[in-house]
C-alpha cells in the first residue's frame, strides 16, 4: 500500500480474518504480536506503524521490506558460504540481543519469517509466538516450527531466551547447507530425531569446523548450557572464533555491505515475493466478541 498517490512511500499490509483467529484460538497470540512489534525499534526488526480493525479484520501497517523472504533467496541458491551465513546470523543475533534484553522470546526463527530490505540486510517479521517472559522466568507454551523447537519445548518442561539460541544454531545449519539438521516425514517423527541431540547428526562437508562449533554449542541438550546464556550472554556467540573479524559495528550502523542485494526496481516492485492467487472465498463472517478491543 502506499499513502495517497506517493509511490515513493510504500508499506505493507498485513490483513487478519477475525472469525479465523477465534476459531483456532490466536487471540492472545495476536494481541501479544501487536504490543511486542508496536513497541519494538530496531534496525533489525520489522516496523509496525499503525494497526487498524473493523466487523471481520484486523489490519497492521508494517515497513515494508521489497528484498523477499530469505527462504525464497536460499531456495534459489541451495545453499551459502560461510560469509553470506554468517551476515544473515548476526542480523538475527542483534535482532535478539535487542529483544532477550527486554524480557522477549521470540520462539519462530526459520527462513520464511527473515525479510531481505532493499539494501540486503534482514530483519526478523512475525511476531506471533513471542512472548514477553521477564528475565529469568519460562514459559510453557507449546509452539513453534517442528524442525527448529528446541527439545525443552517438545517435552513441555518450560523454556526461555535459550530456545533462540536452539534455533539460531538450527538456522545456521539451513543456511549452510539447504536443509535443517532436523527433520522427519511428520512432526511427531522430527521431534523423535530432534530429543536424539545434535551429536546424532552427520555433518555436511559444507559446514566448517568452526560453524560446526559454534552450531553444537548453540544446540546443546541442557538449555543452560548453550552458548550466549552464560553470564556474557550474546557476546559470547559474537566472540565465538566463526565470527572471528566480523565486523559487528559495520553491522549495527549498516555501513557493512550485504552479500545479496537484491533487485528492487520501485518503491512499489514486489518480483521478489513468491505469487499468491488471491483469495476467493467469501467474506469472513463479522466478530463483535470485543476480544480485539485493545488492537
């Protein structure tokens, strides 16, 4: 969408079914995504400007990012060096120093919810499985992509800021080599092989011995035991010896060149976004319950 005729000012537009979101019980989900983006700055998190509603949806006005999601670049890849991983992990990594410094576990890393702006810097979209927990509390939602959960969530123990680094270190792995470490034919399947540990799985030449690492240390069993949830916390990933001369600063002034740009023609171009056909069905039925009513 763009404001009157402007073409040089765009955003975009994230439009909700009501009658959906009660039917499958994402109030609360919702709500939570609405006050943690509303009231998030970061360079490396998607701005939501404004929200709006009516009888049948709910509408959140977001920054909009024309580089297409990370998954589609990654599919059309394979696969991408170290370099070109270890830019998109430390824009993750800044987007959660911000967020596990405010109390947020973010629980939904994986390629599809990365957006590439038109500069080739990612920032971190859909927030909604984040939760503000408080610092040193856990929660016991169960939630979350099956190939990135991390095993404390899968045996409902309770789980914190250290299910991120769980995931940030199956991102890694993806981004390497195509594919996350792991995976089954159905969830319960992906779970089983997940509870078996990182140590169970081989190792694609694709992955350095440093990335293989940083990668296993992220991905211990013991949630206090991962790497950036001892006491230097996140620096103790960015201080790990695969980011050896990363340029961190370069990162967070954006200074630092991408290694993908991608092609953005206007402020109005959105090739690099798979089609959808749009949806035919008939409206959704009006929600006058008022749950919405702080949206």
């Amino acid at each position: 969408v763009q404001v009157n005729n402007d073409n040089s000012r765009t955003f975009a537009l994230k439009i909700l079914k009501k009658h959906h979101i009660v039917e499958t019980r994402q109030q609360e989900h919702i709500m939570n995504e609405k006050k943690i983006m509303s009231e998030s700055r970061s360079d490396f998190i998607v701005r939501l400007y404004r929200t709006f509603k009516d009888r049948k949806y709910l509408y959140m006005l977001l920054e909009v990012c024309l580089g297409g999601e990370l998954w589609t670049v990654l599919r059309d890849k394979g696969s991408f060096d170290d370099a070109t991983t270890r830019f998109y992990t430390g824009c993750v990594i800044e987007a959660f120093a911000y967020l596990h410094n405010k109390g947020i576990v973010y629980r939904d890393l994986k390629p599809e919810n990365l957006l590439l702006d038109s500069q080739g810097y990612v920032k971190l979209v859909d927030f909604g499985f984040a939760k503000k927990v408080g610092l040193g509390r856990k929660t016991w939602t169960f939630c979350g992509t099956p190939e990135y959960v991390a095993p404390e969530i899968i045996l409902n123990k309770g789980h914190d800021i250290s299910a991120d680094f769980w995931s940030l270190g199956i991102l890694m792995f993806e981004l390497l080599t195509g594919s996350p470490p792991f995976s089954g034919q159905d969830p319960m399947k992906t779970y089983n092989i997940i509870l078996k540990g990182i140590d169970a799985i081989d190792f694609s030449r694709k992955i350095s011995k440093n990335a293989q690492n940083l990668i296993k240390k992220l991905c211990r069993e013991t949630p206090s035991d991962r790497l950036g949830f001892g006491r230097g916390g996140i620096r103790e990933i960015q201080k790990h010896k695969w980011f050896e001369g990363f340029n961190w600063d370069g990162l967070k002034k954006r200074t630092l060149k991408p290694p993908i740009t991608p092609q953005v023609k206007s402020a109005t171009d959105t090739s690099n976004f798979d089609d959808y056909p749009d949806e035919e069905d008939d409206p959704p039925p009006d929600d006058v319950t008022g749950w919405d009513r702080d949206f």
